[in-house]
C-alpha cells in the first residue's frame, strides 16, 4: 500500500498534501479540519443569503417610508440582485483555487458590508433617486454569488462518500437566510419604527447584519484553510460546456432552484398587494409578514427531494416535482377570485415544497447523468466531444455553471410577474405562464431521461 504524505501546514493556514480518501488521514485530523471549514463556510453563506434576499422584504416598507416608487421599479429592485448574483456566480467558482479557501471566503463575506450599509444609506432618504436604489441593489448580488464559491471550496475537504451530505448541509444552511432575513427586517423595522418613525427605523434592515458579517469574515480568518491542492478545472468545465445535456439540465434547474428562488423574493410584495401590507402575525409592536415561511419550507425540503432522487431516480423525482408546480399553480389561479388567505398561503407553501423538493433532486440527477453518459460513449454511442475530460470532472464544473443558470430564475420570476401586472392588472397571466413552463419541462424531462427509447440516459438519472 502506497504511504500517503503528512499533513504540512504553512503560515496563511494553508495545508499541503490534503486528501480525504486517505482513511487514515481521515480518520486522524482530516474530519475535525473539514467540519471546522464546513461550519464557517455555512455561516458565511447563510448571510451571503440573507443578503442577496433583503431587498425582497425592504421593498414592502418602501411606501410607508416616503419613496414614491411604482410596482414595475419595485419589482426591478427585487429582481436585480438575483440577475448580478446569477452572473458572478460563474467567476466565484474559480476564486477559490485562485486565492484558496479561506481567502476568499474572508474577501467574499467582506464584500457583504457594502450592500448592507449601501442598502442603510439609500433608504434612509425618501429622495433617494430610482437609478441609486437600483445600483445599491445590484450590489446586492454579491450575496448570491457566495454560494458558488462555498460550494467549490467545501467540496475539496469531503470524501466522496460524505460530499453529498457536507453539500446539502452548505446549501441548505446557505438558503435558510433567505427565511431568515424576510422573518428579521421585519421585526427590527417595526420595533424601531415606534421611535424613530418609519423613515428612520428603515436602515437598519441593512445595519443589523453589519456586526454579524464582520463576525462571519474574523471566523474565516481565524479557523478556516487554505487547501493548496485546489485546482481551477478549465479543462472540465470547457468539456461540459460541449455536453448537451448541461443545458437541459440548467433548464430544469431554472424551473426547481429558479422558482424557489424567484418566488422567495417576490412572495412578500405578492402578500402585500393582494391582501396589504399589514397582513401577517404581531409579535409584541412589530408586524410579522408569513412570507418567510416560504423560503423556510424550501429550504427545508431540498434535502429529502435529494432522498427520495436516490431512492427513486432524479430524473422521476423531478418530473413529479415539475407535475406538482403545474397543479398547483393552476389551482392558485383557480381560487384567486375567492381573495382568501388560508388558500392563498397554503397553495404557496405547497408550491416551495415542491420547488425545494426539485432542488435537490435536480441536482442530484447532475453527477448521475455525467457518469452515465460517460459509459454510453465507452459502449460506442454518442460522440466523444470532451471524452478525455473524466466524468467526475465534468460533473464538478457542470454543479457550479448549472447553479449559476438556475439562479437566474430569481430574475425572471419577478419580471413576468411585473410584466403581468403592468399589462393587465393583475397576476393571472403569469401564472397560467408558469403552469405552461411546468408542464413544458415535465416533458423534457420525460423525453431526455425517462421514456423507453431513450439510450443516453435513463434508468439511473
């Protein structure tokens, strides 16, 4: 048996000779240095979320505050950190084998302090001009685009028989801020509404996160490392780039993870304009909007739609995932003109679970795919575009290119809501479009992965 290379550390909390497969490593300081990264990494995505989501909840003070925003820029504010998160998701991926780990997690969590105190300073002045609020939006994407590099680097500390576990633990963790911040800025804008009115209490929705952040990024600096072994993999992700099916893929990633996303940031302005603002429960002065439950139910769902994918196939998973959106979009239609909360939330909540459920069995399917279409081209099918790229690697580019996909559905949910409400009044257009869309990727679904002809991939996806 071949000796493995001691652990070296280095100054900077850099660590020569990492490998988690060596059991005895493993088994010796390996799984403490992991979790430890594992737990920082988790905190600083989950403000990463918390961010990239505030602008969803501050948008429903706005009016109340002086602005004189209309619905279309309101739904612009919502929309426009999940297109820069979706964007800068990309390059995030690579930052981690260029400046290590621990490095940019401290960058990346810093870079945070400038959307929250962007966010305290605009709307601490009615005046404020649309086009600054938007900017200061934007920044708010920095946020989104953590949880591309978190994911990257913590899937260098896991064997891979833990991986899929430390994964779905980071991304769950990263996605409950999204709950979190939408259940917070409420409570501490109302509270402090009683004493500095609602102009004055409206900053610290941005302000509350500041010491938290700063706690986050001295975490990184202090406990987490470096893995010098961390190697950008262009080659792999040029490879995956030819592979057809990363793009279906990213579509259904569009339809699961872009609806969860895009519903989080919209569902309180739906709330709000189709039942008022004041809708909710009081906890002591403050008035408690439920519209983060619904990111807390997709955020906790995602893990047992990954179950279920291994238990019965990702690919059958999604499409009843894509089936139950269908449903019970149309049913939310349906039942709109009865203006009755208990259905209105219920169905909604359904609709996250669902959409959560997609999360993770989508992704699922992701490695499988790879690695099933890597056999069929050993067996002579298919082309061999990439072939000399393993499938395993293709597969670790394909997770980081296909989040940043998906994630731009936080973009375009918004918008066609936006663009529903701007042409008719109302949101039933948008809807009817989103059953077409989940009905239309139920399809694909069925058509790449399921259905009996099918030779690239099936049974296993």
């Amino acid at each position: 048996m071949a000796a493995f290379p001691a652990l070296v550390s280095r100054p900077g909390r850099w660590i020569d000779n990492w490998s988690p497969e060596n059991s005895a490593q493993w088994a010796g300081p390996g799984r403490d240095i992991a979790r430890r990264n594992l737990n920082w990494s988790i905190g600083c995505e989950f403000l990463g979320f918390v961010i990239w989501q505030l602008w969803s909840i501050v948008v429903i003070f706005l009016p109340a505050a002086g602005f004189r925003f209309s619905s279309s820029e309101l739904f612009w504010l919502i929309s426009m950190p999940s297109l820069v998160g979706a964007t800068l998701r990309i390059p995030y991926t690579f930052m981690v084998a260029r400046f290590g780990g621990r490095n940019w997690t401290v960058v990346s969590a810093l870079l945070l302090l400038l959307p929250a105190t962007g966010l305290a300073w605009c709307v601490a002045d009615p005046r404020t001009p649309f086009a600054v609020m938007l900017g200061v939006a934007a920044l708010a994407g920095l946020g989104g685009g953590n949880f591309a590099s978190s994911m990257a680097n913590i899937t260098y500390f896991f064997p891979v028989r833990e991986k899929g576990w430390a994964l779905g633990l980071n991304a769950a963790g990263g996605n409950l801020g999204a709950a979190v911040a939408q259940l917070a800025v409420p409570v501490v804008v109302t509270a402090g509404a009683a004493a500095a009115g609602a102009a004055g209490s409206l900053p610290l929705a941005g302000l509350i996160w500041i010491p938290l952040i700063l706690l986050a990024a001295f975490g990184a600096w202090k406990f987490m490392n470096n893995i010098s072994s961390a190697t950008s993999d262009i080659a792999g992700s040029l490879a995956c780039l030819r592979e057809p099916h990363l793009w279906v893929l990213a579509l259904l990633y569009i339809g699961t993870f872009g609806s969860f996303i895009g519903f989080s940031g919209v569902f309180p302005k739906l709330l709000a304009d189709t039942f008022g603002p004041s809708t909710g429960f009081t906890l002591g002065a403050a008035t408690i909007s439920l519209a983060f439950l619904g990111a807390l139910v997709g955020s906790l769902v995602r893990p047992y739609g990954g179950r279920l994918a291994d238990r019965w196939g990702g690919a059958r998973i999604t499409m009843v995932c894509f089936a139950a959106l269908a449903v019970i979009t149309l049913v939310q239609v349906w039942t709109l003109p009865l203006h009755y909360f208990g259905i209105f939330l219920g169905l909604f909540l359904l609709l996250f679970a669902a959409a959560g459920a997609g999360n993770g069995s989508t992704y699922r399917m992701i490695p499988v795919v790879f690695a099933l279409r890597s056999r069929d081209r050993r067996q002579g099918h298919g082309t061999d575009d990439g072939a000399e790229v393993s499938s395993a690697r293709k597969a670790s580019a394909a997770l980081g290119i296909i989040s940043a996909i998906g994630a731009y559905g936080g973009f375009l949910v918004p918008q066609v809501l936006n663009a529903s409400r701007t042409a008719s009044g109302g949101y039933e257009s948008a809807f009817y479009g989103f059953v077409a869309g989940y009905l239309l990727l139920m399809a694909v679904t069925w058509f790449c992965y399921l259905r009996r002809s099918s030779r690239a991939v099936l049974a296993g996806a």
